[in-house]
C-alpha cells in the first residue's frame, strides 16, 4: 500500500530535550516536505527536499533541521525543542512531473507536546 | 506570495442539503489548487485539484469544485452533505515552477452536519 508514516504519532517532551520524528514513504517519491499545523495559522512548510541531499528552508524553519540522506527517508529534528513547538506535524511526499508536483500525500501526523 | 483564504471557519448544515465551501486565492501566475479534508485525528486526504482544463473538476466522495480565474475563487460544493462528511477542509495552492512545490493552505472551514 502507497503511504507515508511517521514515528511516533504521540509525543510529550520536556524543554530542551532533543528529538526526532521520523517520516518514511513507499512510492519512490523525489518531493518531500514538513508541515506544522496549529489552530487559526492552518497548515505552514518547515523544510522541504527536493531530492537526496538536497533540503531547503520553508515558511517557519526555526528550530528544526532536517536532513535527506536516502530517497524514502526525511527526518525532522528538533536539537532544542520549546513550548512553542508544542504543534500537530505532517510530513508529505510528491513525485515530480515537469516543474511541479502531482497529489501530495500526507502522514496521519505527529502531534508534540513540549513542556 | 501566494495566499489562500477561507472566509468561512465554521459551517453548520443538516444532513442532506446542500454545501458550498468558499476559498479564495491571491497568486499571479495560474494556480494549482486544491481541496484537502481532515477528518478528527486524521492527516489529510486529497478530495480534488485542478491543473488546467475543464474548470468544473470532480473528486471523492462526490465533491466537485469549479476554478473561476475571473473571481480568484475555487468554491467546493457537494448536491447532497452525509453525516460523515462532518470534518474540516483546507484549500490549498501550490507555487507553480521554481524548486519548490510548497502548499499554501487556507485557515480551513470546520464543517458540522446536524442530523
């Protein structure tokens, strides 16, 4: 089945203490990107990869980092996670097609406390 | 930039009647748009998206969506609302070309079915 996971889907975490939420999809796909969602601000880009090794900043990257080190794989990575990143986050995958992409697809989201 | 708004944030309709949801966009160049659902503790699934061509596009569960250039507006309407259509909907427009395909979602419309 096409999907994109994430690990874990709950998390409650302390200030300070480092973290990382996982992403995996299964459809070969070059895009993939990260997304916030908090309550009023809709849904908000992270980071973004275009391919392997090749990541860029999104809308709100502060705090986090990212890395692409295989296709299927994207990492989010909060080194110092505050209060403020107390949020619901998805990660999303597209193929490419001629200078844009198709469907994104989402995971069921990774919803962090921070306390 | 491009800009997403969704004037409505909560909709209430009784099951069986009739539902348009409004969203309005803000981008120069022609958009790729999109319909988004978010079902409670869910990630989300594509209901429709519209590249080019025919404006009136269809998608899941019944919704259509018609993309009309001259208002900016891609308004979501289904003929006939079900009580498990009660969830939340995001449109969204992709930024076309360059090295990102980022998403701007609007701030969502909460829909409520009343039995």
């Amino acid at each position: 089945e096409a999907q994109v996971t994430q690990n874990p889907r709950y998390l409650i975490t302390v200030t300070g203490k480092k973290l990382t939420v996982t992403c995996s999809q299964n459809m070969n796909h070059e895009y993939m990107s990260w997304y916030r969602q908090d309550p009023g601000l809709g849904l908000r880009q992270i980071y973004y990869s275009m391919n392997v090794e090749v990541t860029d900043k999104g809308d709100v990257p502060e705090g986090y980092k990212v890395s692409r080190k295989e296709k299927r794989n994207f990492p989010l990575i909060l080194e110092s996670p505050s209060p403020n990143q107390t949020s619901l986050y998805f990660c999303a995958s597209s193929p490419h097609l001629a200078g844009r992409t198709d469907t994104q697809y989402f995971g069921p989201g990774t919803r962090l406390t921070v306390l | 930039a491009q800009s997403v708004t969704q004037p409505d944030i909560h909709i209430t309709v009784s099951e069986g009647a009739s539902l348009e949801l409004r969203c309005n966009y803000s981008y120069g160049a022609t958009p790729y748009l999109f319909w988004y659902v978010q079902s409670p503790g869910q990630g989300l699934q594509l209901l429709l998206k519209y590249f080019s061509g025919d404006t009136l596009v269809q998608g899941i569960k019944g919704f259509e969506a018609e993309f009309k250039r001259s208002q900016s507006s891609f308004n979501l309407r289904k003929p006939s609302v079900h009580w498990s259509d009660a969830a939340e909907y995001f449109c969204a427009v992709e930024k076309s070309g360059g090295s990102n395909y980022k998403l701007t979602f609007g701030k969502g419309t909460l829909l409520t079915v009343n039995p």
